[in-house]
C-alpha cells in the first residue's frame, strides 16, 4: 500500500461493522421488557442462530479484547451455567414454536473450560429448548493449552461440528510478550484429537500487529499452521485500547509495530495463504476454495455478524451469557457484562438485557450497504435503495466524500456503483463508513483503521 495512504489514514478510527449501529451507540432504552416484546413477535417459520458466551479463562493474555476473567478452578463455571440455562429456558418459552436453529456459536473467554459432563448437560438442554437442523453448523472457540483429553468426543457427541483453534502467533519472542505460550506441537496435537473425534471443521486464529512481531515470523506462523490442514484462517489485527481493556498496558506501546509495518505484517500474511491455493473471504478471513464460507462469497452470500464472516443467513441472533449480543429483526440487544451482574439479573427475571438498539429503516438500509462493502467490496448503491423503496440521495454519500476517497485511491466509481480497489482492501472499513450515519469522526470508541 501506498506510504501516502498509510500516513492518512493510520489514525482514523472506524468501526470493525459487525454490526451497524455499532455497539457503542447502544442505550439503555432498549431493555429486558423491549426484549421479550420482540421475541414474542418472531415468526415461527423463522430461523435463529444462537451465541453462548463463556467470559473464563485460565490466564489472561494481555492482547485480548474479549470480555473474560481468569478463574483458577471450575466452581465459578458452573454457577455461571446455572444462569446461562435459566436464560436459555427463559428465551425458549418466550419464542413461538416453530423456529429453526441453523448455526451455533460458543465464544469466550474459552468456551472448553466447561467440564465435560456439564457440557453434555447443556448441549441436552440446548435441544430441549430448540429444534436444530440436521445440516446446522455447531461450533466452539478452542484454546490448545486448556483442552482435557476426553473433551473432543464430548464435544463431538453435543453435535459441535466446526472448531475454532487459537494460535495468534508461533513466534516465542511474541508469545512472552502477549502471555501466551502455545507451541506448535501442542497446536497439532489439538487438531488432531479434534478431528479424530470427528469435528472435520477446523479454523486457526492468528493476530499481525503484535508486540516484536515481524514480517518474517508472521509468514513463520503461517506456514507453520499450513502444516495442521485447516479449513480456514482469520488474519485479525491486533487492536492495543489499554484505556478499554487495562490487562493491555502490560504491552509496552514502543514494541508494538507502526503503520507501515503492520501493513507489510497483512500484505504477507495474505500472499502467503493465497499462494498456499487459499481464497480471501472479506478482509481477514481466508478458506479453502471448497469450504462453504468460500462459495457463500463466490455467490454473494456472505455475511457478516459479531463473530465475523459467516455463511450464516439467520433471521435472528439470539446471544446468551454475560456480555453477549444478540440481533433481532427489530433491533439489537446486549446483556450486562459484569458476570456477577448478569447472574443475578438472570435470577431476578430470566434476562439480562442492560441495553440496546431499536433500528429503523434507514439503519437497515445503511447496514445493508456496509455489509455488502465489507463482504464483497462494492456495493451497486442504486439497487439497494430501490430494495428499500429510498431515493438513492437519501444515502448517498457527500460527493466530496466519494471523490476524496476516489482521488485517494481507495475506490472506483461508474455511476453510483462503488468498487474498493484490490490496493485499498485493507482499509475497507474507511470506506464502508461512508454510509454510517452515526460515526463521530472525533470519537475515540473504535480500533485504528491500520
């Protein structure tokens, strides 16, 4: 990428755009009342996707972002499931019958800590309270490091059909500085137990961007990780806010890599999986030409929600457990964060909803154009506002925006057709804010752009 285009846009902060609004213009005016309104109200030949939050871990590694705390035994677990089942029965008698589940996702934290008969017991009451699709995608956030050797068969008799493998990086240098030691060998080993369980779904999660990371180890990581086969890889950028997440101070900033190198990290990381025969799915994902989440883009049909890029076409995202998201038709809703909050707020009513957002149509029309900027990386912004019966002016971006992106670089224009251009991918969210109507160019609430 161009020197001129880093130095411009390096500082700029945008969404990541898995949602739109994004979570930060949540408000406390949507609530626990909202939410049972508009689970009543889904359509019983609807589908849902379910996401179960599990915020523990057995060490904190302090380039994490997620919402976690670190628990040294298994008690803490399994109060906390206690609270999670409620709310799971809570939401199930709250929906019609007749919805379909076509994908589920646990997410952490790490979701493997759950002790295995406690994770059968909640997998059974996952299929008490909803009826699954025989072909539906089941899938668990892994860490190697705390995987219990019976785990995988368990996992694999709940139905989980798809892992997710977190390596970040190879590299021992950056493994002491992020608090994270993971060898290869270890990683392997992992998979293979996954897959001879018979979870063949395997993805591997690495970061660029992190402390005394190279061009050189990156591609190191890479090639390592090609040797375990994995379906697919997510390439992420590592996002240092130590005033959001305090764990990350112990990072020290002069050790992180700046602008230019974190772009050479990205431009490496992805000529090496292309020239391993892997396609680019959006701006951090890569598969296998065959795997599902490539042909869902080949087709346009990819999507993209709070766990990234995913094939998943949902009506509804029903996130379950301290801190998660959830999407409606009619809006989004999260729930508390504080595990000892949410756990008490479930005891008190069955939910935990601490705030929200109802969304209107010019939300989803917006959210429509940033989807299709982020997934297929253009977007024919004359047909999507005939879609949503809007004059296209309503959401067409100032001229003097487009041109600017235009002038820069970033973008191709024929009529009202916006095209990302093949140099400019790594700043597609700078372009996808365009149509985000709600972005304080001044804020300081989202990840760099680089």
């Amino acid at each position: 990428m161009r020197p001129d285009l880093v130095a411009k846009y390096r500082s700029q902060r945008v969404p990541r755009y898995t949602s739109y609004p994004a979570s930060p213009h949540f408000s406390s005016d949507v609530d626990a009342d909202t939410y049972r309104q508009w689970l009543s109200e889904m359509p019983a030949d609807g589908t849902l996707s379910l996401y179960l939050h599990i915020p523990f871990c057995r060490s904190m590694c302090w380039y994490c972002g997620c919402h976690t705390v670190v628990v040294p035994h298994d008690d803490p677990i399994r109060t906390y499931l206690q609270a999670l089942t409620r709310e799971i029965r809570t939401v199930s008698a709250l929906l019609p019958a007749g919805p379909r589940v076509t994908h589920l996702h646990f997410g952490g934290g790490t979701p493997t800590l759950i002790p295995a008969d406690a994770f059968a017991e909640l997998m059974e009451g996952m299929r008490e309270a909803f009826r699954f699709d025989a072909d539906a995608e089941l899938a668990i956030e892994v860490d190697p490091r705390t995987l219990p050797e019976a785990l995988p068969a368990v996992l694999a008799a709940g139905g989980i059909n798809r892992a997710s493998l977190g390596v970040q990086s190879f590299d021992p240098v950056v493994q002491k500085a992020i608090n994270r030691f993971q060898s290869p060998e270890m990683t392997a080993e992992a998979v293979a137990r996954l897959r001879a369980a018979g979870i063949a779904g395997i993805n591997l999660d690495l970061l660029y961007g992190l402390p005394h990371q190279t061009v050189e180890s990156c591609i190191e990581t890479v090639r390592t990780a090609l040797t375990m086969d994995p379906d697919r890889l997510s390439v992420f950028g590592y996002a240092h806010m130590p005033s959001f997440k305090s764990h990350q101070s112990r990072i020290g900033e002069d050790h992180l890599p700046d602008a230019e190198e974190r772009i050479r990290q990205v431009l490496a990381l992805e000529a090496t999986l292309q020239e391993a025969g892997y396609v680019r799915i959006g701006m951090d994902h890569f598969a296998k030409p065959d795997d599902p989440i490539a042909v869902a883009a080949r087709d346009g049909r990819l999507r993209r929600n709070f766990q990234g890029y995913t094939t998943d076409s949902a009506d509804a995202l029903i996130g379950f457990g301290a801190s998660a998201i959830g999407r409606m038709p009619q809006g989004f809703v999260a729930n508390i964060v504080p595990v000892p909050g949410y756990q008490k707020a479930v005891a008190e009513s069955g939910l935990a909803v601490g705030r929200g957002f109802r969304v209107s149509d010019d939300d989803r029309l917006r959210a429509r154009l940033i989807e299709r900027v982020m997934c297929q990386f253009e977007v024919d912004i004359d047909a999507i506002a005939q879609e949503f019966g809007r004059p296209v002016a309503s959401v067409l971006p100032p001229r003097a925006d487009l041109a600017r992106l235009r002038d820069d670089g970033l973008i191709e224009l024929e009529g009202n057709r916006l095209r990302v251009v093949d140099e400019a991918r790594p700043l597609v969210r700078s372009v996808a804010a365009l149509f985000d109507a709600y972005l304080d160019p001044e804020g300081g609430r989202h990840s760099r752009a680089i």
